[in-house]
C-alpha cells in the first residue's frame, strides 16, 4: 500500500514538474486526467483541472435530457408530455441520487486530504450498497404502480396511454441512473474527474446512437415510440456503470475497489448517511418543488406541459455545465479542509464563482437574444413555441444570481455541511417560490408564465441568504 501510494504521489509531482503551465496545456491535461495534488499549488490551476472534465461531464449528462426530448418531440405533443411528467418523477430519484453523491464525494474527498486512500474506497464501497437499495426500493413499485403515477400527475388518458413504457422502464430499472451519479462521485471526490466525464462520454453516445433506432424503427431495429427512448437511456446509462466499475476495480486513479472487502461497514455507512440526510434532503425540497410546478402547468394543456418541459430541457442544458464548475469548488472544499487548509478552501469558493458568473453571463445574453430560434428546433406547434421561448427568456434573467447560488451550495456540500443547503432550499422553494407561483399563475393573469417568474425570483432569493451564511464560515468546522 505504502509503494502503492508514493508511486501515485511522485506521478504528481513529476507531472507538476514536466509540464507546461498554460491555460492551454492545462486543459489538456484535464481532459487526459493528469494526476494532481488539489491541496498545494497555483489554485487557477487546480480549479481547471478539476472543472473541465466536471463541465463536461455534465454537458453530457445535460444530452440525455435533450436527446430524448429532440427524438420524441417527432411523435407528438403527448410524448412530448409524457417526458415531462416522467422527468417530474425522476427528479424525487434524482434528489436522493444527488443527495448521496454529495456525501460520497463529501466523505471520499476528506479522506484523501488527509491522504487515506484505503478509507476513501471504505466509504465508496458503501455509497454503492446504499444505491442499490435505494433503487430496489423505488423501482419495484414504480414498475407496477406506473399508470397510476402518471394519473396521479394530472396526465390525460392520451397521455397515458402513450406513456406508461417509457415511465415504467426509466424508474423500473432507476439503479443505473443512481449508480451512474454515485460511482462519478467516488471520481470527483477523489480528485478524478476525467474518468467519470468518459463515463458520461460513453453512456452518451450509445443513446445517441439507439434512439432515433428504437423509437422509429430504423434498420434492423422494432418502433418503439416513446418506449424506445426509456430502452436506448437505460442500455446507455447502464453501459456507463459498467465501465465505472471497471475503472474503480482497475486501480487505474486514487481510489481502487480492490483495496477493500465489497461488505457492509455499518460505522462508515452510518456516517455517510448521516450526512446523506442533510443532501437528499436539500435536493428533495427542490426538486419537489419541481414536480408541484409542473402540476401547477398542467392544467392549461399539453401545449403548455410540452413548451415547458421543452425549455426546462434547454434550461438543464446549460445548468449542468455550470453546476459541473461548482462541482470542482466542492472536491477543493473537501480536500483542503481534509489537509488543514480552510483558508485555500474558502478562496477557491470566491474564484470559482466568479468563473461561473461569467459563464453564465454569456449564457443569458445568449438565451434572451436567440429563445425563439433555440425552441423551433424541438417543435414547430405554434401554442408551444409561444411558450417555450417565453418560459426560457424569463427563467434566463436569473441566472447571473444562480451561478452564485450553486457555488456557495457545493462549497457547504464538499465540507459535509449538507443541512444548511436543506433549511435554505425550505426557505426559497416552499415558503417563497411555491406561493409565489400558485398566485401569479391563478390570480394575476399570467397564466403558467407567472410560474417562470416565481422561478427565477426565488432562485435569486436562494443566491443572497447563501451569501450571507458562507461568509459567516461556520462550514470551515463541518467534521465528517
């Protein structure tokens, strides 16, 4: 272990050593995953390091949402529908997928701060029993209960009549969403980035590839409507797993699997409950609030469900990347805090939010300018154009504040500080946006666009209490 590990560390330095310093030569050896110590050094570098393979892992996963809704969009409106309400669904899984990738990633990238790689894959190895259970809990009844779970989100009988394969097959077989996020954030935390962005590289472009196969039946393969597109995500997702444990039983970066027993280790797996609690329930509270507005759409048609569930794709498209960059403040949270530093912590928080300003400046001067043109490519119904380029320029005012916002987020969930997110979330979705949306959406005339705006006001309000609250540093103490 001991040869193992200097082995690893002297890659680091000599890496440091031999290696061109320039913002072009750093990029590449991001994306090639050059090894890197995250706790010492320029830390400009380290944040592009660890953010571009994070952003493009994310770009990707944003695909998944897009591609499917590109395909699907040529059935027709109930499909489009039918994406939606069952993306509203998933985003109850996502909350609890996302809630313990945080802790995994709190918990993985602490440890190797303090330079334990043997207890970093202890906690990985429990991450991954945890999401298996998970998932056995949620698609068993999933997959029989399907029709009743689109009833129960307002679908009509068209709509669910198209749509229960497609809702049955993406929350029946939810353990390779959940694997997908926990096993990349064993590589995140553990400051190896590049191998979960291949994993997303790979799960990507098989679906890329078998949906327009499956869902219209093109050469060898049956039509299978809207079904297909829950087939083609599943195979590509799960073909991800895959290469994820190959990598994670190959040794090929920090953390190898083969240094642990795969068992239950109910101290380690206690804890990172414990602090899973505070994240599944942070990401709950969000998403939702999530499902409760697209109920609160629903009522005024299929064109509506379908132009908003197109912009919120669009939306996700350009999040993602942008929550990638935040990622890379949470992996520098837990390292540094792991080996002493709360001060180098704290200052690659401020760095990296104005880096995600900026992008996310350029992104709504993008969005308001060209919405129209963004949302013909998905569909040419004119009720759902309307809408759609509507929602996404309203939702798109917001997002200078919501660079901030995710920053200040992961930087509390990379110290393990998962509550404080949680009461913030309460706060700003339920207390304020909820409200918010129901009124303007009823009682003042503007109709689902009164939900948009509850949106991007009440994720500016998230934005200023998370301020507040970092620069008050109580994160700096999070034991985890």
């Amino acid at each position: 272990m001991f040869f193992c590990n200097f082995g690893y560390h002297r890659r680091i330095v000599s890496a440091e050593t031999s290696r061109d310093h320039s913002f072009f030569a750093t990029v590449r050896d991001a994306i090639k995953g050059v090894p890197h110590d995250y706790t010492s050094g320029n830390l400009g570098r380290a944040i592009i390091l660890l953010a571009v393979p994070m952003v493009l892992e994310m770009v990707m996963e944003s695909v998944f949402a897009v591609c499917d809704i590109f395909f699907v969009a040529r059935i027709g409106t109930d499909a489009v529908a039918t994406v939606g309400l069952t993306e509203s669904l998933l985003t109850l899984l996502y909350a609890v997928a996302i809630g313990l990738a945080m802790a995994t990633t709190a918990m993985v990238s602490r440890r190797i701060g303090e330079k334990k790689p043997e207890a970093a894959a202890t906690a990985a190895v429990q991450a991954i029993w945890l999401g298996i259970g998970v998932s056995a809990l949620v698609g068993i009844p999933s997959w029989i209960y399907a029709p009743k779970l689109l009833e129960f989100m307002g679908a009509s009988a068209a709509v669910i009549e198209t749509g229960v394969p497609y809702t049955r097959i993406l929350l029946g077989f939810n353990v390779v969403i959940v694997l997908l996020y926990l096993n990349n954030a064993i590589f995140r935390g553990a400051g190896d980035p590049a191998i979960a962005m291949r994993a997303l590289w790979i799960a990507n472009g098989i679906n890329i590839v078998l949906d327009p196969c499956l869902i219209f039946g093109l050469g060898p393969f049956p039509e299978l409507g809207v079904g297909g597109a829950a087939i083609a995500t599943t195979i590509g997702r799960g073909t991800g797993v895959l290469f994820q444990f190959y990598m994670l039983y190959g040794g090929k970066g920090r953390i190898s699997l083969r240094q642990v027993a795969f068992i239950l280790k109910l101290p380690v797996l206690f804890r990172l409950v414990r602090v899973s609690l505070g994240g599944i329930g942070q990401f709950l509270i969000a998403t939702a609030s999530w499902v409760v507005l697209m109920r609160l759409v629903s009522p005024f048609g299929s064109a509506a469900l379908a132009g908003y569930t197109i912009a919120i794709r669009i939306v996700i498209f350009a999040l993602l990347p942008s929550w990638g960059l935040a990622n890379a403040a949470a992996t520098l949270v837990g390292q540094n805090l792991g080996a002493g530093r709360p001060d180098r912590a704290e200052r690659a928080v401020w760095l990296t939010g104005k880096y995600n300003m900026v992008f996310l400046g350029f992104v709504t001067v993008l969005f308001v300018a060209t919405a129209g043109l963004m949302v013909r490519i998905f569909t040419d119904d004119p009720d759902t154009l309307a809408i759609a380029a509507s929602s996404l320029r309203i939702m798109s005012y917001g997002y200078m504040f919501y660079a901030w916002g995710m920053v200040f987020t992961q930087a509390f969930n990379g110290a393990g500080d998962t509550k404080t997110p949680t009461w913030i979330n309460l706060i700003s979705f339920w207390m304020i946006q909820i409200p918010m949306a129901w009124w303007l959406s009823t009682s003042t005339g503007f109709g689902p666009q009164g939900v948009f705006w509850s949106i991007a006001i009440a994720e500016s309000i998230l934005t200023l209490i998370a301020a507040a609250v970092f620069r008050r540093g109580g994160w700096k103490t999070q034991i985890v």
